[in-house]
C-alpha cells in the first residue's frame, strides 16, 4: 500500500511526513490520537513484509525494547500489523543524527571536546543496556545517535540487538549479518554470539569516524582487513585526509584503540570502562561485578 501524508494508517495513525529509510525500511512521522503526539513510524521493508521471520523480528525488537526505559533511549510504543503491512511505533526525536551534524560541518570531522558530553551519556546509556536489561545494540553508529533540538543524545534502533546468550547459534556457511559493516566487530561479521564487546568495537569505530570522517576501514574487502589489517591511528588517518592540524590526546587515541582490538578480550569489558579511562568518570568501588 502506497504510503502518503495525511493517510491514516493501522485505524489509528495519521502520516505527516517521510523522514527517512533505514535498514528494516522506510519511517514516517505520524499523529497518535490516543498518546496525542508525534510518534515516528517504522515500517517493515515491502519485500520482507510477507517473510514471518522478519515479522518476528520486530515483535521481538519490541519486546526487548520495552524493557529499555531510559532518558537517552528512544521510547518503543508498540507493534502494530495490518494491510500497510507492519510497523513499529517509537518515539519520535525532533533533531539530528551525529552523522548528520559531522557531515554538515564545512570540515565534516567533530573534535574532541565536541564529542565528549554526548560520550559520557552514551557510555552510560550502553551499561544501562548492557547490565540492567541484559541487551546489545550490535548496529551502533553514527546515524543511529541522534540529537533532539535541546541537544540531548538519544540511542535509537536498538532493533538488531540481541538478548546476551552464552549459547552459540546454529552454524551456518552464510551467517546473516546484523549490522552495519564498517562499524562491525570481527566476531560480528563471523556470526558469533552477541556480546558486550561488539557493542564496544563499534563505539571505537563511531569515534574514529567522527573524529576522521572515515570509520577504521571504509573501502574494498573490509572483512579481510578487519581480520588481517590494525587501523591507523586516528592521528595518522586525519594526516592522510589533509587534517594534518588536528589534535587527538593520547589518551583517546590508546582508548579508541583498545575498543578496536581484533579479540574481544582485549577490549574495554564496559562502556563504563571506557568513560573511565577517559576521565569521563570515576573509577567504580571495588565490590561485585556484573
């Protein structure tokens, strides 16, 4: 079914405007009557609108997501199915994406201290995820770190993550990927089970991109440079782009390093712990982990 403003949709919502596509498709601004505001609609791309598996995988990114109820996280409402086929009813954010704002600047890089009051609230944004509700993103990136107009940092598209399991999946020779690729974790793009430390790989590769305007690989057979290759150091990258006068501390070159290690050990074991190494945050007390 064609998609126009002012249709109303599933007997309830009223379309405004289109306000992009994404990965699972196209999202609408929309009026709830019931709520009484603005919600954004996100509906299930047409070629995969009669496949019962990704029906499943929005009802599941709903379920998951209602166990989410942070100030930083974009709010699900609900899942809804009908002859518009399926969507997913979420709060909608009056702003801009991280990649947008980067991109708009006449040098699309952002700098440090730009980037460092929406870090603190990401990190904590991610160990919330992490350790209260037991999720993962596994699509985090730029586009999906938005900016409301008060400029406070909203995660959206939590609708890859996967639950943490111990269990490895049935193995396949084709694995499905879920995610973006460039900001993929090695143990992502082989298929095995969702962790902490892919979240934290992509976190790395976001701030490399940010900082650079390019991720860590960006361009030919990316898996085979992710299992073969160390990225540059975000000094030397900025230097090949003619960013030659900008600055990185050393301390976030070491950190956005370390989220980029090919083991997953390796790695920062929190978002938490990266804010720390940044003196973004002070040290935790020892005591329990989670």
């Amino acid at each position: 079914m064609s998609l126009s403003p002012e249709k109303q949709v599933f007997s309830r919502y009223t379309l405004k405007r289109r306000l992009g596509e994404g990965g699972m498709g196209v999202v609408w601004l929309a009026h709830d009557p019931v709520l009484e505001q603005e919600i954004a609609l996100k509906f299930l791309n047409e070629r995969l609108v009669h496949d019962r598996h990704a029906i499943q995988r929005l009802k599941n990114e709903t379920r998951r997501n209602l166990k989410l109820t942070h100030p930083n996280i974009v709010r699900i409402h609900d899942f809804v199915q009908g002859p518009e086929g399926a969507a997913i009813a979420m709060e909608y954010v009056d702003g801009w994406s991280l990649w947008t704002l980067r991109v708009s600047k006449p040098r699309p890089i952002l700098g440090v201290m730009e980037i460092t009051p929406w870090l603190v609230d990401l990190c904590a944004t991610l160990d919330y995820a992490h350790q209260h509700a037991r999720i993962v993103h596994r699509d985090l990136n730029s586009a999906n770190l938005m900016l409301n107009k008060r400029g406070q940092l909203k995660v959206t598209d939590f609708g890859l993550a996967r639950e943490i399991r111990s269990t490895r999946p049935a193995e396949s020779a084709h694995p499905q990927f879920l995610g973006t690729e460039v900001y993929m974790s090695p143990q992502q793009w082989s298929g095995e089970p969702p962790c902490v430390g892919d979240d934290i790989y992509s976190l790395g590769a976001t701030l490399f991109e940010l900082l650079t305007s390019k991720p860590p690989f960006f361009e030919g057979n990316i898996y085979q440079q992710l299992q073969e290759n160390s990225p540059p150091t975000l000094t030397e990258r900025l230097f090949d782009l003619g960013f030659e006068d900008v600055e990185i501390p050393l301390l976030w070159e070491e950190t956005v390093a370390a989220c980029l290690a090919k083991e997953a050990a390796q790695r920062p074991g929190s978002a938490g712990q990266i804010a720390v190494r940044l003196g973004l945050a002070p040290k935790p007390k020892e005591g329990r982990a989670f």
